[in-house]
C-alpha cells in the first residue's frame, strides 16, 4: 500500500496516479479483510459474511473500512485531494485494528 502510494506522488501520468492512489487504499481494506478472516479463523474472504461475522467494535469499524477504503475510494475514485495524508490517516486505523485482532486471536 505505501509503495503504491509513493508511486502515485511520484507519477506524472493521471491515469496511472489515479490507478495506484486507488490500488494504495484498496490493498489496505486489504489487510483489514486478512487480519479479519485470520481472527475469525475463516477462508471465506467476501466481507459481507466477514462482517457480520465479527464482534463489536470490530464490526463496525470493519464496515467503514469497506464502505470508504474499498466502496468509496477504491471502487468510486472518491478519495480526497489530500490523498497522501488520509492514507497516512487510514494507514494508522488499519494498522491499530490489525493489531488488536492479532492480540485478541493470540496469533
């Protein structure tokens, strides 16, 4: 996702920036998704069942991952033109959740 995102800054063609800015926050659902199916020690990766699947808070916090990482801003192309700094942003709550399903699963 970073490497993306850096590469995005550094491209001079729209198309291909566009691209991989919406590739950058998609690999981070992502990680969300996998750290998901890990906790809930599932193969089954559609998000839907993943979400209805997980506890509170996580499931709630797994529904703003899909509905703006990969609905709004992957799917969509709305991602705001401080692009870089709310990657950082969701960079930070992805990261945070990963971890606590990480310590919660014991894994």
């Amino acid at each position: 996702a970073k490497e993306d995102m850096g590469m995005a800054g550094r491209s001079e063609d729209e198309d291909d920036r566009d691209r991989r800015i919406r590739t950058a926050f998609n690999s981070l659902f992502h990680a969300a998704r996998l750290a998901a199916m890990s906790y809930l020690a599932t193969e089954n990766a559609r998000w839907g069942g993943i979400k209805r699947r997980l506890p509170q808070p996580y499931r709630n916090e797994f529904e703003e991952f899909i509905n703006t990482l990969h609905i709004d801003y992957f799917y969509n192309g709305n991602y705001p033109a401080n692009y870089e700094e709310e990657f950082e942003k969701w960079y930070k709550r992805v990261e945070e959740f990963v971890s606590e399903l990480e310590e919660k699963s014991g894994r």
